[in-house]
C-alpha cells in the first residue's frame, strides 16, 4: 500500500506529538505507538513499510524511536516531514524531564515514586511484546522467516550488535530469498 494521501507536517507534528506525550517508558514502548498512529488509524503506511523503516531504524545510532520519527516523517513529507516528526516525538519528553529534573531530586526515594517505577516497567515490556507480536505475526509467515527471526532472536540474547544482527539478516534474505 503507498501513501493514500500526503499527510501535511501539522498533522505528522500532532500525531508524533500526542505519541511523545503518551509514552512511558523509552524509545522502544514508542514503536507500538508510531504503528499504531501510522498503519492502523492514519494508513499512512501499511506494515511491510514500516517494519522496513524500523529496521532502518535498527540500523543507525541513536535511539530506535528518534530514528523511526525521522525515518517515518522523511517518508511521509521528505526532509520537513522528518523534521516536525522528530520535533513531535522528543519535546514531550524535553519539557516533561526539564519539569522532573526540577523536582525530581526531592521525591526520588519516596516509596510512592519507587513503587510507581515498578508498577510502570512491566507495562512497558507488555507493550514491547504485544508490538512484537503484532508485527511478528504479520512478518513471520513460513519456515524461512521463523528460522530467521528465531537466529536473529538468539543472537540478540547472546549480546550481538544489532547492527549486525539486521545486516546479517539482510544479507541472508539477499541470499536465501527469505
């Protein structure tokens, strides 16, 4: 599926902005988030489009979720969309962690911020899995991709780069037809 219809970069703002607003927890918990916003209630791209993106995304330094905003944002309006995307993503997080860092030193040890903290980091790992769920379903659809993504998963716990897990990967799917 291509682009139904060119999202002008107010929009791409808003909706990376709400995303930026809304997600607890890292670059990672923001990827369920952007395909989300992006394939399901905006169709601005389908899901092969964006787990391309993502593994490019994969594939730079910097953080996964930084790196999607661009990437998602240059592919939806070129150079101004990636800029008002990025923009959407990190000012909520910039106002928000300039307002705790001004707080934050005061209440650190409070035993409600700590028990918060807890609670709020197995949500976030649920809404990696799901995405990785919901992507993977989609993805791994044979006995080549199950092998690969199984490889790929593997080398990951073992603490290879993911660099060269992705590029890897590719070059196995160049090779295999995967």
């Amino acid at each position: 599926m291509t682009v139904p219809r060119k999202p002008s970069p107010l929009s791409i703002f808003l909706v990376f902005f709400n995303i930026g607003t809304f997600t607890i927890g890292g670059g990672y918990a923001m990827v369920p988030l952007i395909r989300r916003e992006v394939t399901e209630r905006k169709n601005w791209l389908d899901d092969t489009e964006f787990l391309d993106l993502i593994a490019l995304s994969q594939s730079g330094p910097g953080a996964i979720a930084i790196n999607t905003a661009v990437l998602v944002g240059h592919r939806l309006a070129g150079i101004p969309g990636a800029v008002v995307a990025t923009l959407g993503a990190i000012l909520p997080s910039l106002i928000t962690i300039l307002l705790i860092a001004a707080v934050f030193t005061n209440v650190a040890r409070n035993p409600y911020v700590e028990a918060a903290f807890r609670g709020a980091r197995p949500a976030v790992v649920a809404m990696i899995a799901s995405a990785a769920y919901t992507l993977g379903r989609r993805v791994i659809t044979d006995f080549r991709t199950m092998a690969l993504g199984t490889a790929a998963f593997v080398a990951l716990l073992l603490g290879v780069p993911p660099i060269l897990v992705v590029v890897s990967a590719a070059v196995v799917g160049v090779i295999f037809g995967a």
